[in-house]
C-alpha cells in the first residue's frame, strides 16, 4: 500500500502529528512576508490548506484555508490569516490559529468544530496598530499563545 504522502514536500508544509501515533496535519501556506504560494502542479491551485493523513499515511481529508477556492474543495469562510501554529490536544482535536487570533478546532477526521477568538478584540485593536499572534503551543487539554506585544 502506497502512502499518500509520498510526493509531500515538507520544506513547504507546517506538519504536526496526534499524540500516540494519531493523524497527521499538514499546513500548506504562503511563507512569512509573502501572500501568494508557488503551486506545485498537478492542478495545485497555490492556495493555503490543510490536510489530515492517518498514521499510515492514507489522506482523510483536505480543506481549503482560502476565502474562495476555485478547485472546489471545501472551503473556511473567512480562514484567510496566515496560520501561525496548529497542535493536537489528547481528545485529537486539531487548534489552528491564525495571526488576527482566530482559531479553528477540528476533529480527526477534518470536520470543524468551532471557532473563537484566542485573544480578546479589545487587544487586537485596529489594523497595523493590532497585536498579532507570533507563536502557540498546543499541549494536553490547553493552549498557551505568545502575542506580538510578548504578552501571554
């Protein structure tokens, strides 16, 4: 049995795997300082998304992290911040959050769960003036989030 992840080019995936051998998330997106991904081919649109493996190796699913995506795969209205960390918690729900503090919770099996703020509106404040989120870490059952004022 071929592994579908055998063509993935890391250099250009953020991945991170479930504890105890779960799936594997892989995030594909444009690098830090650029708005536009390079496609790879194969009807690669150059869009961010997201990928879910098993530990085998199998795909379980794939979503889009664009506004519009004209590939047609499922798309996360309103998922269009750079992805600034993602993790596990031990239920093998994936977190992703994005720099504007969005998160995105997921199951194993790619289906959302929710979304929320990480950081409350009032801190994000306006524009360029706004803390972003820099860094996360996923642990157990928490979250820690490090802003770009160097506030946790």
């Amino acid at each position: 049995m071929d592994t579908e992840w055998r063509e993935l080019d890391l250099t250009a995936h953020d991945v991170c795997g479930a504890p105890y051998g779960g799936a594997v998330a892989v995030v594909r997106q444009p690098l830090r300082g650029s708005t536009t991904l390079v496609p790879l081919g194969g009807g690669d649109t150059g869009t961010a998304r997201l990928t879910i493996f098993n530990s085998a190796g199998c795909k379980i699913q794939e979503l889009s992290l664009a506004r519009d995506d004209p590939s047609g795969r499922r798309s996360l209205a309103g998922a269009d911040q750079r992805i600034v960390g993602l993790g596990w918690t031990d239920r093998e729900e994936l977190l992703l959050v994005s720099e504007d503090g969005g998160a995105r919770l997921f199951d194993v099996r790619g289906t959302l769960i929710g979304a929320f703020p990480m950081l409350p509106p009032a801190v994000l404040g306006d524009g360029a003036d706004g803390i972003a989120v820099r860094e996360i870490h996923v642990w157990g059952d928490g979250v820690l989030v490090l802003a770009s004022s160097m506030s946790m």
